[in-house]
C-alpha cells in the first residue's frame, strides 16, 4: 500500500550483507526471483544489491545466495548454510537461513525460491529476518487458486471493486503493468493458478477458446508465467453444440470428445502450459451432463481425456443443485445436493480430474457448517472453493475479515478417523485418504485503484494465500502480519489488526441469526430481506412462524445430518451438542427455546443484533481515532465505507428484530427500542 | 382483431343506403372521417361507396350527409334529419340519424365527424344503427389523453406489450403504418391528447426537446394530426441547466423563464399545435421546484407562461411524496401527501395549468380509495390519471379486466356537495366548481402484433376511452361492445365478456388483501412478495404483526380520513362504515375482527384466497371451451398466458394464506391446505 523505506537503523544489520547476490541462472521464474528480490531491497532499504551469476562471482565471493535447494547443496560458499536434512522443503517451498555475513534463499524450485523471497522482504519488513534465523516451509496445499468471476463485457459477477482488470466491453483489454503487479500480488502469497473468466460462461464468453481470443489469453498467460502462476480457462459444457455446432454435446457422444480434443489441442498451440478448464456444469441453468441422462464423472471424465494428454486438468464445481425448487414442498434439502450428487461418484473421476467444493452445502453464508463431502472422499481429487469477494459478507462496504471464518474451517473436524481436521486434511492427494489438495477462491479484485475497493479488504486477498500455505495459522497472526506489512509495525497496525478480528463477529451477529442464513436482498444479496428468499426458489428457507424457527435437518427431518461421520452426526443432531452458531441451519427451534447462556432463542437474536450494530459503531468510531497518522485518501475512503457500514447494521438491527417481535409479540428483556 | 366481411344479408337494410354519400370539404380531420367511412364499408360490406363532394352530387343526390353540424344546417337534402334543438352535441360531439332513404353523421366539428363515423361503423357491425336510429352525444370529458411511458431506447417502463412504437435505439423510429392505425384505434375511441415519451425524462430523452429530434416528433404530430390528436412532450425540469447550461432551473429565476420561452418557440415551429408539456416535478427523484425552495405553483405557472403565447397547456402530475422514507417512522403517510402538498395551491395555478391526479393515494393498486383531492379542488384545473398498462394488475399475463374498477371510481361520491360523483364531476372546467376535465392514462401498448400482449388486455385501451366519452357506462356495457366489435355478436363474444366481468374479482381476491396493498415483488410488481416494501423507503406498509394488521388513517391514525368531506371523513374513519374492499387501507385490525359477513378478517382473507384461485381456474377451462371457436394464433396465445395467470394465482394464495397462517397460527376453518 504505502510506498516507503524503511528505517536505516533497523535494517542496518542486514544491510551489508545485502549489497551482494549470487544468483543462479534459470528459467523464467528464477528470473523473476532475483528481480524481486533486486527491487525489493531497492525499495526498501533505498540501493539496488549486486547481482552475480556464478561465473562471475567477485573473489571475496557473495553475502547472499539466492536459487533452488539443489544448487545450494553443490555451492561451496554457502556449504555452512546448508538446510538440515529435517529442513529441506518440500514442492514449491523454500528454504531461508542467515547467519553471520551470509544468508541463503533456496526455494525447492523455481517458484520456491520466488516465495523464499517474497517471504524474506515481509520479514525483513517487520524485523524478523535477522542474524541466526532460519525458516523451512513447504506449502500445504499443492493447488492455491484463485477463481474470477470476470465477463468479458468487463463486469464481474459479485465484483465490488470496479470493472474487470482483464476484460473490457467484450474484449481481453488489460494494463500489462497492472497484470503484472496482480501476478507479484498473489505470487507474494503464494498463488500458483488463476481462471481467468466467470464459471458462467455465457454469451461472447464461449468464444474465449476460440483463435479469435486465443492470442491475446495467451500474453495474459506469459505474464502469470513469471511469476509461477498458471491459468485455467473457465469453460461451457454446451460448447460442443453452441459453439462447434454439433447436435449434442453429449460427453459419451464419441464426436463431442473429438470436438473437445480438437479444441484442446488448438488451446494448448497457443498456452502449452495451461492449468486446465474449470467447469460450472448442470448448475443454476448452465449446461451440463445430466442434461444427456450422464453422470458428472461422465462429462468430466470425457474433457480430462482431451487436456490430459497436455498436462491438464479439469476442475469440477460441485455446486449442483436443484434450482428450480417449489418452497411447499419440504421433502427437498437443498443442503443434501453437493454429498447426494457427488459421494455416489467417489471413485469414478479419473485422475487428471478435481472437484471443487463450496465450504458449506448452501453458497458462501456468513455461517454454515463444512460439506460433508470433506473427509469423506476417498477416492477423488478435491480442493474446497472459498470466496474472498465480499458476496455475502458485506460487498466490500462493511468490514468482514474472513480468515477468521477461515479459521474455524480449517480447525473442522471431519471425524472420519484421526488427524481428520481440515487442517490435518489438507495435502497431495493420496489414493484412499481424504486428501484436500488445496483451494480455490473467487477473487476481490478489480480495477479500482486500491484493488479491492474497501482498502482494509486486501487482507482478505493476502489472508486467504497464508491461510492456504498453512492452514494451521491463525487469523490472529495473519492480521499482524498484514497490517504490519500495509501500515509499518506500531500503534496503527495493531490497532487495524484488532478492527479486523472484531469485523467477522460483529458482521455476524447483526446478519441472519445463529447460522439460518438467506436472509438477504435477493439477487443484490447486501443488506436485509428477512423473507426475500422465503417463498423463491433457490431452496433456502427458514420458515419462520409465530412459534419457531429453521428446518429440521436431523434425521427426524430432512436427514442432512447423516451425511455426516458417525461422531458429527450425532453431534450436529442434538440441539445441546449443536454449534450454537450453526444451531438453526440444522434444527428447528422453539423461540423460547434455553440456550447455552440461560436467554430464549428469541432473546439472543434481540441480543446478537443490538451488540453486532453496537459493535460496527465502535468501529467506526476506533478508526476516526486514526485520523491523524493515516494517508488522507486511505482514512476518509475507508471512513466512509465503515458510515455505510453502520447504517447497513443498523438496517439489519432494526428488520431483524423487528421481524421477530412482529412475529412473537415478546418484547426485548433489557427494554431497548424495537420498533413496531 | 379478426378482419371480417359482415354477414351481407345482415347489413342489407343499410347496404343500398349507403352507397353514395355527401362529404364535406375540410381539414385534414374531415377528410380522415371521409377516408374511414370509405374504408369501413369497404371492409365490413365489401364496396367502396361513391363519396361526392358538394358541388359534385349527382342530381338524385346522396343518401348520406357526412360533415358538421353547422353545413348540415345550411344542406336542404337533409332537412329532415337535422336534429332538434335539443340534440345539437356539444364539443367534441356528433349526430347520427337514419331515417328512410337517408343518413346524417354530424360532427359539432370535425373531429366530432370522425367520432361519428368511428360509432356508426360499431353499431353497424353489431346491428344497432338501423332505420330510425338517431344517436346525439357529447364527450363528458373535454381531455382524453394518453400517456406513454416510453423511453428513447425503445424499452417501456412498465410496458408488457414488447418495444416502443415510437423509439428505438436513442431514436424516434417507427413504422408509419402502424401510428396511423394506433392513431386510428386512438380516435375510434375518442382519444385526443397523447403524450409520446415518459414522464421520467433521462439522459437522451432531454433531448427530445432540441433539433437533433424536433423534426421527426413534428412527423409523429403529423400522423396523428389527421386523427384530432394532438402531441405533449414530457419534460425534464431541470432542462435549463442540464441542457441549457444555465446555473439553475429555479422557476423565479428570470434566465430560466427566458429558457424555457425561446425553447418553447423553437418547439412550436416544429409542432404549431403542440398541445404542450407534462411534468413529472420532485417526484421519485426527478428535479423540480422544491430544489429551489419553490412551490409547484411557481414551477408550473412559469413554463405555463412559455407554452401560452402558443396555446399550449402545462399538465403537472402531483405524483409528489416522500420516497426515501423510513420505515421506522409511521408518523409519515405517504397517502397523505397529494392532498397535503396541492390542495394548498388551491387557486395559485394559472389558468394553463392542468393537475394531473392519479386515482387514489398511492400508486394505481388493485384496490385504492380516491384521493381526496377529487372533488376538494375548486380553483384549479385538474384531470384524474388512471392507467391502462397492467403495472399492479398483472402485467398482461393476468386477466384483468380495468373498466370494472374504473366504474367503481366513476360512481364514488366525494360528498363535496350535490352532483358530487366523479361521474358527475367530469366535464369541461368551471372556476369555483370541482370539474373533472377529463383523464389521462399510461398506454398498454407496444411493438407485439397484437398491440397490448394478451388480446384480451385491448378491451381495457378501449374500455378506456369509452368510460372517459362518457363515465356513466357500465364495464358490462364496454365488455359487451368490445367483445361483439372483436369476435362478432353471439355465444363467443358472451363467454368472453363473462371472462372479463369476472376476471377483476379474481385478481382483486387473490392480490394483497381488503385494499392493504404492495404485497407484491419489488420493482417488478408482479407476483406476491408479503414483506417486500415492508421495511422500503417507499412508504408502503402495512406492518402485520402476529395480532394485527394495517396502517390506522383515521384521526386517531395518521388523520388522512379528514383529508375528506365531513361526510366521507366520517364513512372511512369508522370502520363498520368503510367499504370492506378497502378496510386494511384505512384501518388497522386484529385477525379475529368481524366483518359483514359474520367471519373473522383472517378467515376471509384465507377465503378470498382461496375462491381467486379457484376463479383464475375457471377462467383457463371457460377458455379452452372456446378451442374450436377461435382463431388458433389467438387461443393459443390466450390460452398460455391463462396458463401463466393460474400459476401466479396459485403463488399469490399459497404465499398469503402460508403467511398469515405461520403469522397466526389459526388454520383455515374449512381445512383447505394452507402450507407449513
């Protein structure tokens, strides 16, 4: 954020030793490592380091090695900073050790040795990098994606950033110099694939795989390249037909899998390198297998045939459900769909094919239980989609720090064996365990001039490549961290820190109560429509009367709960076992049923609502006490933004109570105002 | 609709009468008369009668005198037939008579001719006129005009009958053919005013106003011209620094009265007889006087003073009320606010200014009292504003037929006096007395080939400008005339007049209970959504709680009953006296009150319910009885949007009964299924 360098005095231990560089030649990634690192220490501490290859190392030799592990272990010079046998990284990690006059950045590849210096400048920054330390990191997750939801026309579905930073009025129209500091955004984080496109892949968009795009998708690629970041193309399953003019795009139609083969290998003439296709199919009227009477390991398995033989795969959402569901009839759950449709098929996908799981069995809520499809696949590919994009979360307009929701994801327990968390879980795939093998995420980015709209959301971006790193950080930390890295170690970090660990408690108790979710606008899905979606039909209901609350997802209900391991089954179907903030995503309660704390379910909505718009007051309040030591333009946009953010608070306050003192005629215990 | 020969044995009493005819010489109106003449035999008897002017008849003269009334005073061949003193019509009017050998059609000018001709060709066709008819009438209504809501770009706000007839693409674009003939429609019905662009003037549309389009309006003006219509342009406010770059449009400003002066008399060259401008001012966020701390007075009077010099008129709608309201506050009442903001002006408008008051307080629902400016104002010019497309009423998927409330509105007594029925308050404006001069209503029509999208929706463009000629005929009356005018008099033509008698009950039932109004989807305004604008700035609520519902307006309310005569004030305020169709309008009432017919409010509400349903199924099979009766193009079409009407009828009773059931908690006594 802040362009600055840093104190002399602070960075004086290190600064000699950075005056000189033994890189290494190599690819392309490589390049960019040591040009990183060359702009970085220019940025930072105000000179450009000497940069040697290895023939031309001056005798006295170089401070700092920077290159691949396997170099390192053949370079004498740097024999005493040798990783332990214990400490050499793993794919994509990198290994960092300073000590006395020397230091080495060695990444376990390419990219590796990209992340090692990206993560030696953030430590750096904030004086942890220093004589004597020594840092070995593997990621955890193989694949750290992140999905746009771009159209070509420039908008971005759920975009709350301004336009498209790749398209323009149907057109791939982008600033290269802007590309480039996106990739170096997310490589800095650990990024390593993009799609580029919206999974609705609709209208011009379909011609984004032809020559007529082609070209210009792959200098888009050559970019990401760099930086070690590969891109997916989001595809339409209906192509076949729409697009090549076949009758059918029917995946065991033998002339729709030449069609895709053919079109793979034109696609991969001009991106050899490209991730895959990612692929929205038989969801929310997008075309799909079913439509053929086909399985989804069908259709998939079918377009992994024809990007398989290039180094591809195909990315599969698993957000099938049925849309068009008639609110009377509560025999559907559309809760159940992601494990119904899919947990039949464990097994059946081929190997160059991974699912992609939303979190929660609805979209994205404020809170929802983790699919029970984690930790029970055993046999399939799959990473979980997260969304950073504010859709639900308050459009970027209200605070919502997500790595703290992200933390209790991760800290899930599957209890399908041992070691079954999230955290625990995550990792390459295995055959025969429940490997996630990362995540995927739908951006917040686009081209206003902070990226991500409310400035204090880029913590958003920046958290979610941490927490994929290493799910075992806690949003506590990456808070710190982020907030030191934009706004200097201190007073204001901390005080910015701890804004953020307060946004994801405060945004969730004045939205809809205790896990009930679907309380929002429609289609805007930003502020308040306490029924909006109550007689729809996008099957999410809470189907409140005068007496009681929520649906019954126990087996004396919908059966939901069952999907779950024996021991979460259980869990989740006793209201007294229950998460209390999941507790009417799965059980219809009474409003005067007792929770934890002694108060009526009804009382703790009045409760929950009064303290969460409480809550956004003070922080608005805390950050008019930055006034003076923040850039004008960062204090008054983000002001501003934290004033809509009360009075959207307030609204929530306000209809969510009201709603419910209408409904029940009981008044608030503590007498404060409800409104008629 | 159908092109049709007339039985020709049917018409032989009248077939070799009129075979020559008497035309005289006039303007481009009169000579539209001879040309409809001409046509209509020619189409209903299949010849073109001989049509001499005076000096040209032929020496055993003609059989039919079509003109004024004046020239047939002075023609000796028809001596016979002129009317008795009593029967010379008015503005406007026309006389008819046949008697013998002969045939007289009168107009009091020329416009009253083409009237004439138009009603003659009807009660041919339906076998009225025959020897010894005589017919004198006299629209009631001197202003019969219509408002399109057609935006530049060629969409419709609030349009179901597909694009604009007039604009496409930011430009004026049409068919020339297809004016003439709506213009034709237009006259036969006695409409002479149209305004052609919505009354919310944006972006382009303020151009309307500048030479870039002045001279395709004046061709537009043109066609219509020939029919006795005459063009207003709706326009911006604002226009005087939007488009003309002053500082300011604050109507005392003297450079903005000179503005709009030197812009009227551009736009006067182009159209000479321009009937002048409607204003939407300070309503739903369009500028007006209120910006400049001035009343609509001072903002009407002044354009007023630049269309005068040309004869031209101001219509101001007093659509004004407070549309970012908050909900929390019932001391506001949007209902109030016509009154509250124009029976002040009482008198302060010039005498070229016309209000124009939509029916009832807020916005043309299915069931509103009349707001209580109607009958109140005694100094100012006025028309009442009704509308014809099916915003609130069913977009025209849903049957409803609108000259059945029309007739209600024609028939409510303001009590202002003697003679106090809007029926008996329409006509040409007196100072000190409450006239009516007539009406104005929003187009249902557009680019479909059937003009209005449901065929059956073209009996309210017609019933329309029948009620307005003359407020004492029934709906059963127009339902009969249009149904035997569409599909020839017999049993078809009776199942559809019974289709559309019955088809506003049904939608009234199955719609937003006893006049409480929006329960319908946001923006949209079409299909059920209870709590929609419950918690909108929009000033429409009605605040159902698990006991009540309604807003009180009676003094001890808002007071908006003492915006009322004493008499009717006294009416509304009690509710064993307010009509039951509009009981949640004015009063707040517990479920359990008591209505005339002995059961409870909410029982009633189920009951409405359930019967509007089941009416919207009756009509679907009263239709397909018509199979082997109709044009196929037409039933089909008919047949779908019946189709369409009984699943919306289904959402609205499912969604209210299942609403007021969880609110309650009471099921129906008769044990219907009302949804969990």
């Amino acid at each position: 954020m802040q362009e600055r360098v840093m104190d002399q005095a602070a960075a004086k231990p290190l600064a000699g030793l950075l005056e000189s560089v033994c890189v290494e030649q190599g690819g392309e990634v490589a390049a960019q490592a040591e040009e990183e690192f060359r702009r970085g220490i220019k940025r930072l501490l105000g000179f450009s380091p000497a940069m040697y290859t290895p023939g031309t190392v001056p005798s006295g030799g170089c401070a700092v090695f920077l290159g691949t592990v396997s170099r390192l272990q053949k370079n004498s010079d740097f024999a005493d900073l040798r990783p332990d046998s214990g400490k050499i990284p793993g794919a994509d990690g990198f290994f960092i050790k300073i000590s006395g006059k020397k230091m080495v950045i060695a990444g376990q590849n390419e990219a590796g040795a990209l992340y090692g210096v990206f993560r030696f400048l953030a430590l750096m920054q904030t004086g942890v990098a220093r004589d004597g330390f020594e840092l070995s990191e593997t990621p955890k997750s193989p694949l750290r994606m992140i999905n746009h939801w771009d159209d070509i026309s420039g908008s971005i579905e759920r975009g709350y950033a301004g336009r498209s930073i790749f398209f323009r009025d149907g057109r791939i129209d982008y600033e290269e110099r802007r590309i480039a500091d996106y990739a170096r955004l997310l490589a800095s984080v650990g990024i390593n694939r993009i799609s580029i496109n919206n999974v609705n892949v609709r209208a011009q968009a379909k011609l984004l795989i032809t020559e007529e795009y082609l070209g210009d998708v792959a200098s888009l690629a050559a970019i990401f390249r760099r930086y070690g970041i590969k891109i997916f193309l989001s595809i339409n399953f209906g192509a076949p037909w729409s697009l090549g003019k076949l009758p059918t795009a029917d995946p065991l139609d033998p002339a729709v899998a030449a069609w895709w083969k053919e079109r793979a290998a034109l696609i991969y003439k001009y991106i050899p390198d490209l991730a895959g296709f990612l692929v929205k199919a038989d969801s929310e009227g997008e075309p799909g297998p079913f439509q053929y009477n086909r399985t989804h390991s069908d259709g998939a398995n079918m377009l992994a045939q024809a990007v398989k033989p290039h180094g591809g795969e195909i990315v599969w959402r698993c957000f099938v459900y049925n849309c068009a569901q008639d609110w009377r009839d509560p025999s559907v759950d559309r809760a159940r769909a992601a494990y119904d449709h899919f947990m039949p098929l464990d097994g059946a996908f081929d190997d160059s094919v991974i699912l992609q799981i939303k979190f929660g069995p609805y979209d994205f809520q404020v809170r929802e239980p983790l699919t029970p499809l984690f930790g029970a696949l055993k046999k399939t590919r799959h990473v979980m989609e997260l969304q950073i994009t504010q859709e639900y979360t308050g459009h970027q307009i209200d605070l919502c720090y997500l790595p703290w929701l992200w933390e209790d994801i991760m800290r899930f327990d599957t209890a399908h064996g041992p070691a079954s968390t999230i955290t625990e879980l995550v990792g390459p795939y295995k055959k025969g365990s429940s490997f996630i093998e990362g995540f995927a995420a739908v951006s917040n980015v686009g081209l206003d001039r902070n990226w991500t709209g409310h400035t204090l959301a880029q913590a958003n971006l920046y958290g979610y490549g941490r927490m994929i790193w290493d799910p075992s950080l806690s949003a506590e930390e990456i808070a710190r961290e982020w907030s030191e890295l934009s706004f200097g170690p201190g007073d204001t970090a901390r005080v910015i820190a701890g804004l953020q660990m307060s946004s994801y408690p405060a945004y969730e108790k004045y939205n809809a109560p205790f896990g009930v979710c679907f309380m929002v606008t429609p289609h805007l899905h930003y502020g308040p429509n306490i029924e909006g979606y109550e007689f729809s039909r996008w099957g999410t209901y809470h189907r409140a009367d005068n007496r009681a609350i929520g649906i019954d997802r126990t087996p004396s209900g919908t059966g939901y709960t069952n999907q779950y391991s024996p021991k979460n089954a259980e869990m989740f179907a006793n209201p007294s076992t229950c998460p209390e903030n999941l507790i009417l995503f799965i059980h219809r309660l009474r409003y005067d049923y007792i929770m934890k704390n002694g108060e009526t379910l009804l009382q703790n909505i009045y409760d929950t609502h009064f303290e969460g718009c409480d809550e956004a007051a003070a922080m608005l309040e805390k950050w008019k006490s930055l006034k003076n030591v923040l850039e004008v333009e960062i204090y008054e946009s983000v002001l501003d933004r934290f004033e809509r953010q009360l009075v959207n608070a307030r609204e929530w306050r306000d209809q969510i109570n009201t709603y419910f003192h209408r409904k029940t005629g009981i008044a608030d215990k503590r007498g404060r105002k409800i409104y008629d």
